[in-house]
C-alpha cells in the first residue's frame, strides 16, 4: 500500500542520513539536521549507525519520543532565538562549539 511504501522510504531515509553523518563525523565534521517527527526507533537508528561518534538530539515542539533519552526538548512557543540561544548553550556544555565561537 501507499502507507506501507512511504514508511519504508522514511527508513531507507533515516539510514542514509545516518550512513551520511557517520562519513562526515569520522571526518572531524559536525552535522546539523532535522527530521520531523522522529520517533525512539528511528532516534536509536541514527545513534546506532553513527557509532562510535556522539549524536546529539534536541526536540522542538510535541516529542513523539517515549523511552529514547534526547538531549534537550524545546518549547515551541518560545521565540526563534531563545530556542537558538538553549542550544547554543547545550553545544558549549558538551564542548562541540568552543568559547572563541560564541
């Protein structure tokens, strides 16, 4: 069915990224992505593929997370640069973005 091919490419998408964020993190390089309405097996997904390099996952809005721990949850109806200023802060916390940046 249609429902049943659009799930499927969602996965062939997920993995791709993740193929795609594993190459790019080996290089030294930080990937910045979004992904709507990710859910705990696709989050694990982008982990497991990207190993043994760190994965960052921060939610903005409704989480469709139940038992995948993410890094940070946004609310929504903050402003665009609050949200932006939270995950500044969270990046410099986990020393992906250094002091000289900020």
């Amino acid at each position: 069915s249609q429902q049943t091919k659009r799930v499927e490419g969602r996965g062939d998408h997920i993995r791709h990224l993740g193929e795609s964020a594993h190459l790019l993190t080996d290089a030294g390089l930080i990937v910045i992505t979004t992904v709507s309405h990710m859910d705990d097996s696709e989050a694990q997904m982008l982990k497991t593929l990207n190993e043994p390099n760190d994965i960052i996952i921060i939610n903005i809005g409704d989480s469709e997370f139940l038992d995948f721990s993410i890094d940070l949850q946004i609310d929504n109806s903050l402003s665009q640069s609050s949200q932006l200023q939270t995950i500044r802060k969270l990046l410099y916390k986990k020393e992906v973005l250094q002091d000289a940046l900020y």
